[in-house]
C-alpha cells in the first residue's frame, strides 16, 4: 500500500503541476494511474484533494475570475452531480464515458477547424451539467467549461476554474456522500495524498510563464483532445 501511495502522490504532483499551469488537467494526469493501481482513491481521495489546489490556486490568482461565468457554470453543475451520482451508482460507465469523450473530442476538433466558442450563459450552463456529470462520477470535469474559455488570457482560465471547482467540487463530494460512496476513509487517503499535490502547485508558480500568450490556448486544446482519449479508451478497456 505504502508503494502505491508513493506513486499515486507522484502522479498527483505532476498532474497539479498541470493544472497550476494551465487551469486543468489534473485529473487527466492522475485518474487513468489511479484506476489502474488503486482504483478505491475515485472519485472521492481525487475529489477532495483536487479542492485544495483549487483554493490554492483561487488565492494566488483570485483577481482575474470571470465570478459571472462561474456562476452560470455553477447553476449547470447542480443537476449534472445528480447525473453522475446515477452514473457512479448504477448506471453502466462505459457508455457514459464514450459520449463524453466524443463530445469532447469533437468541440475540439471543431475548435482548431472553425468553432470559436464563448462563455455565454447558455454555454456555460450547458458545459456545467455536463462537467458536474463528468466530475462527479469520474473527478475528470474541466474540459467541457474550460473550452469555452480557451481564448482568454492563462490568468483569467486558471482563476476562472479555480473559482468554478473550488464551488463545484464540494456540491460532487457532497452529492458522492449522500449516496454512500464518501467516507472518513477517502478523507484520511486525501490527506495523506496533499503533500505531493502541493509540490505540484509550488511548481506551477514559474511554470505558468510557457504557456502564456497564445500558447494556453494551444494547452487547453492539446490536454481537451488528451481528456477525451483517455475516456473513450477507458470505456474501451473496460
């Protein structure tokens, strides 16, 4: 257990890395490891030590937070967590994760031919069902919401999804422990897991100047295009 943690804890510092640098990623860095050698640390451990870089991240960069989109995002995120306590409950995820991941997949692809898309209401309303589906039932759901974000400046994504998960994880892992899927257990794994998410972050400070300009742009494609890959395969493989 002591080796697995070690190496979930590395994959978590360079996943916060990630996500320190570009406003997402996480996740995607971490869950395909985590299902593969210690599948009991999803969603709830990821879940609620993904919170504390977060709030981190909200503190470094509270004052370039769109709180408007946020907000929309936030209204969507509500019934989407319903969905995905479904999902991690009784539905079949195979499914799921397939229609995400093309969906995802295909904004993206749309994105780079000749979709532009903007945080609207709608938009982000939308994006948060389907975010708070996909976060709740796999701690994978940045990348319908950020998307829609993907021409801002790298201040503005960080801290608008900072703000958008720090709000919306707690409604999942609140949603998750209603169901019975969170426990006092997931909360001391998260615990022991925080250290290696905050190396990850303290990184992610002087990281942040890569992929500035025109280049977040290009991340938060590449790591959306990356996201959707994982899911569909993860569907694939069972």
């Amino acid at each position: 257990m002591t080796v697995t943690l070690l190496i979930a804890g590395v994959v978590l510092a360079l996943g916060g890395l990630v996500q320190g640098t570009v406003g997402f990623g996480m996740a995607l860095v971490a869950v395909p490891v985590l299902a593969l050698v210690e599948p009991s640390l999803l969603p709830g451990p990821m879940l609620l030590v993904g919170t504390v870089h977060t709030v981190l991240t909200l503190w470094r960069e509270h004052g370039h937070v769109d709180w408007r989109g946020v907000g929309w995002a936030t209204l969507g995120r509500l019934p989407g967590t319903v969905v995905g306590v479904l999902v991690v409950d009784s539905l079949p995820q195979r499914g799921f994760l397939t229609v995400v991941g093309l969906g995802v997949l295909a904004f993206t692809v749309l994105s780079v031919v000749s979709w532009h898309p903007r945080p609207t209401p709608g938009a982000l309303t939308t994006a948060g069902v389907v975010s708070g589906a996909f976060g709740t039932s796999m701690a994978i759901g940045g990348p319908p919401v950020v998307l829609l974000y993907q021409h801002e400046d790298g201040a503005r994504i960080r801290a608008t999804m900072a703000a958008y998960f720090t709000i919306g994880a707690p409604i999942s892992a609140v949603g998750l422990a209603v169901a019975g899927h969170l426990d006092g257990r997931d909360a001391r794994a998260a615990a022991i897991l925080a250290p290696f998410l905050l190396v990850g972050f303290a990184l992610s400070g002087p990281a942040r100047r890569l992929v500035e300009g025109g280049r977040i742009r290009w991340a938060v494609l590449g790591f959306a295009a990356l996201s959707a890959l994982v899911l569909i395969g993860r569907s694939l493989l069972g």
